[in-house]
C-alpha cells in the first residue's frame, strides 16, 4: 500500500564524507589559533552538509583538477581534493601566500 506523502518536508541531500586528511588537520592545529581552527572545523562542516559552495569562495586548482582552494578567511586557505561523489580529503590548510591558486 502507498504511503501518504509529507508535503513540506524535503527530501535529504546529499552529505559528503571526509576519508583523507585528518593527519594534515591535526599537524596544522596543533599550532593554529582557536579563530583559525573555529573558521577551518566551519568550512569542513559546510563541505560536510554540502554548503560549501554556497557560502565560501572556491577557486579550481588547474593543475590537479580534482582539488580546490577554498578561500576561509583573508589569510587561511583549505585545500580539498574531490575523492569521488561523495567523498573529500584534505589537502592543505595554511596561510595565501603557501598555496599558489
């Protein structure tokens, strides 16, 4: 028998998952401050529930074209590499001036 639809609910869309990178997340946090930490564990969130693209600047790496920079505040770039459909990893996190977009 057919299920009455809920109007007004959506459905779920789709959530990525982090599988690489939490060593590079850990190595940079170590010596980041809590503002830079509160920006990058934000961002990570936004790719998460698949609002990053919405909210940040994201600039295409060219050269490796499964990876972007993601522009998190004036001087703090995330680097992420697409793994697949519905997967990410981190690549980088640090400073404009390491990262050559």
């Amino acid at each position: 028998m057919n299920e009455p639809t809920n109007i007004g609910q959506s459905a779920p869309h789709a959530r990525f998952r982090m599988e690489t990178g939490l060593e590079v997340l850990d190595a940079w946090a170590e010596s980041a401050g809590q503002s830079d930490r509160n920006a990058i564990y934000k961002a990570l969130f936004a790719m998460a529930d698949g609002s990053l693209f919405r909210t940040y600047r994201i600039i295409d790496d060219f050269q490796q074209l499964s990876e972007l920079y993601v522009l998190v505040k004036d001087d703090l770039v995330l680097k992420l590499r697409i793994n697949c459909f519905d997967s990410f990893g981190i690549v980088g996190i640090g400073p404009r001036d390491q990262f050559t977009p």
